[in-house]
C-alpha cells in the first residue's frame, strides 16, 4: 500500500486544499515546516517516511494561470531519488509530453481538464501517466466516454473524490470499489478523505493500491509508526 503525499501549490506556496473550494484555499499551517516553501513542506513530510513520490497539484496551471515552474523545480533539486506525480491541468498530449519530458517526473491527466477522451488514451505502455478520474459530489468531471470505457484507462487511475479533499470524512469506498471493479487489473489510488491507518487498512483490503494523502500526515494522525506499519 503506498502513501503518496500531496502538495497543493497556489501562488508558488503550499495551501491546505479543503473541499475542492480552490478559490479559498491559504497557505498551509503545519507543524512539519516553519512556514509553506514547498521545499520546507516536503522536507517535513520526509521526516514522517522515506516517501518514494509526491503529487504535486498545480493549482494555478489548472485553472489555466502561469505554472509553478520554479517551486517544481526546487522540488527536483532539493529530492534527487522520488518520483513527482505532476497535476497541472494537462489539456492535450503535448501538454502530457512536456511532463514526461523531464525525467523522475509524473504526467497526471485529470478527466476535469483534458481537451477530449483522446488525450488518455494509447498510454497502456507508459509507465509515467496516470489517469485521474475526477469527481464533485456525485458528478463526473469531464468527456463521459472516458469514465464509461475503462478500456481508456492507462495501468494507473486515480479516483478523485474533491468534495473529500481535507473533509476528515473518510475515503469514498463505494465509488473506489466500483471502479476498481472494472479497472481489470490496472493500480488504482484513493484521493480524498483519508484520516488515519483505519482508512488506509481499509482501502488496502479493498485492493486499492496507493492513497494521497495531506492533511493526516501534517494532523499527526498517520504518524511515522502507522506508516511504517503500513508498508
């Protein structure tokens, strides 16, 4: 079961995402880093765990403002060895390669942002691309063709439950266990929700693979001996 950290980055700063209510999204407060530098916040994370990625939401590229290019490639410099799972609202395949461009880096096609259901497929073979199924509430978010017919899906698919995003309401077991039941064999990862090691247990009896996770982590309540427990 892999933990996948997530840093939000609005404005070149780490931001406590709550919600999917991007527009009110502040810097985070942690007890992990003195302030919200994402490279301070990353290095506090790795106090907790030798995390092997991070997901890098890029708040700003999607929703269509200048990227954080800096902070991200601060993030590279200052962690030689983890992968980065790069969320920056990937509209075409160019905007895909151009992520996988740079090595150790993610290309993370969200259904929210992606131009047609073209822009997933013919990526079975990549080993760098994952899909995010994206929701809010109960509505699918993007081409219909793409949740519809996993046979789209690369071998990676996240299921992004935004209105669980920093709830504390737990995982959206229903919705992940529908999925993984027509993802034939493919990884997928929980997004939203999570609150302690009860949940991940749970997500991994449900044969989920990974989950992304902030606020537990920054909380204390996956602390590094739940982690350890865990792996």
């Amino acid at each position: 079961m892999q933990i996948i950290p997530v840093l939000d980055i609005k404005d070149g700063v780490v931001v406590r995402g709550q919600g999917g209510d991007r527009a009110n999204y502040r810097p985070i407060v942690t007890p992990l880093a003195a302030g919200s530098e994402p490279v301070a916040v990353a290095k506090g994370l790795m106090s907790l765990a030798d995390f092997p990625a991070f997901y890098i939401a890029d708040l700003d590229a999607i929703e269509g403002r200048a990227p954080n290019a800096a902070a991200l490639a601060d993030l590279l410099e200052a962690f030689p060895q983890p992968q980065f799972w790069i969320d920056a609202g990937v509209r075409t395949r160019s905007d895909v390669n151009r992520i996988l461009a740079v090595p150790r880096q993610v290309a993370v096609i969200g259904s929210e942002s992606i131009a047609d259901a073209s822009v997933a497929t013919g990526l079975a073979g990549e080993g760098r691309a994952v899909l995010s199924l994206d929701f809010r509430g109960e509505t699918f978010l993007g081409p219909a063709e793409l949740l519809d017919d996993a046979a789209l899906w690369p071998q990676r698919v996240v299921v992004m439950t935004l209105a669980k995003v920093g709830s504390g309401a737990g995982p959206d077991l229903a919705r992940l266990a529908e999925i993984t039941g027509r993802a034939a064999g493919r990884a997928v990862y929980a997004a939203g929700g999570v609150r302690h090691g009860g949940d991940v247990e749970a997500l991994r009896d449900a044969g989920i693979a990974g989950a992304l996770v902030s606020t537990a982590l920054h909380d204390g309540r996956l602390s590094p001996a739940t982690l350890r427990g865990l792996a």
